[in-house]
C-alpha cells in the first residue's frame, strides 16, 4: 500500500511540478490516453509518432441492389409471331359445276362455273384450271382462267369449252385447280 502512495504522489509531482525547469503539458493522444510534454500541445513534435491519417470521406453503404447477387433472370422467350398463311392456303374451291350447253356434229360446248373462297385478309390472284378427265384420270382436255378473289370473299368464274364428240364419250368426271400467282 505504501508503495501505490509513493506511486500516487510521484504521478502529482510529475503533473503539477515543472520538469527541467519548464512546463508540463498534458497532451491527448489520439487513442483515449495522455501524452505528458514540455511543448503546447498545439506544436507538433518532429520525433514523435507521425499523425494519424486523415480519415477518408464517410461512404454511404452500398445500395440493396449491389449488395444482393443479381437475380437469375429466365431468358427473353421470342415473341410469338403467327406467320402469315401461304397464298395457296388461302383459295379454296367451293363449288364446282358443268352442264352441256349445246352440240353440233363435231363437237360440245360445255358450260362449267367454279366458286372460289379466299380465307386470308388480302385479295389474291390465282390461275383457275377446269378439267376434264377420262378413265384412269387421263386429262382429256382443259382450260385455264385468271381470277381475283377479294379478301374473306367468294369468286365464281364460268367458261365454255368446245371439247369434241370423242372426248365428250370418254369424259368421267371433271373438276377445278388453282394455282397462286
């Protein structure tokens, strides 16, 4: 105990009593504690410890979405296109008709009509071909024909063959084509 007096007062001494003839100065050091010094504490002292460094600018923390790894993200389907139709899947042939119109010693007129449906959204242009065939579909004669059908309408178109006598013997059936232009 005696010896933490002694202690006790040597620290007073120390603090309150001129060191070397000068004064003492009680000097923060930066970190919570006291430095003792016979220099103001406002001169800085070249054999001492260098200065702390100065404290870089406070920086925000970092925004929520640069903290956060980024999302898996699916990919972009494409986007779903319905292709146009094909002109050949517009025309339709509808109704198809033919009938003997009238006959001479060499030949037959023959009146045919087709109706054609055009589905799509768009006027289309077709070559109509009318046939007639024999046994085992043998084409025995034909005729074609330009059309126009109007979008989402019905066309009929008419013609007259002149097909002769033999022919008109072996004809079966007939019917009716399109081809897009």
């Amino acid at each position: 105990m005696l010896l933490g007096l002694v202690a006790l007062a040597v620290l007073l001494v120390m603090t309150v009593a001129p060191a070397r003839g000068g004064d003492v100065f009680q000097c923060p050091d930066g970190k919570g504690g006291v430095i003792l010094r016979d220099i103001p504490c406002a001169v800085s002292v070249p054999d001492q410890q260098p200065p702390a460094p100065p404290s870089s600018p406070v920086k925000p923390p970092p925004a929520r979405e640069e903290t956060l790894p980024p999302a898996k993200k699916r990919p972009a389907s494409p986007p779903v296109e319905t292709p146009e139709p094909r002109l050949s899947d517009c025309l339709r042939v509808r109704n198809v008709k033919a009938h003997t119109q009238s006959a001479d010693q060499l030949a037959v007129e023959l009146a045919w009509e087709v109706a054609v449906q055009n589905q799509c959204k768009q006027s289309i242009s077709a070559v109509l071909t009318f046939t007639i065939y024999g046994s085992r579909n043998l084409a025995l004669d034909s005729e074609s024909t330009k059309i126009v059908v109007s979008a989402d309408g019905v066309g009929t178109i008419h013609g007259i063959m002149r097909v002769n006598r033999e022919k008109m013997r072996h004809m079966r059936r007939y019917d009716a084509r399109l081809s897009v232009l």
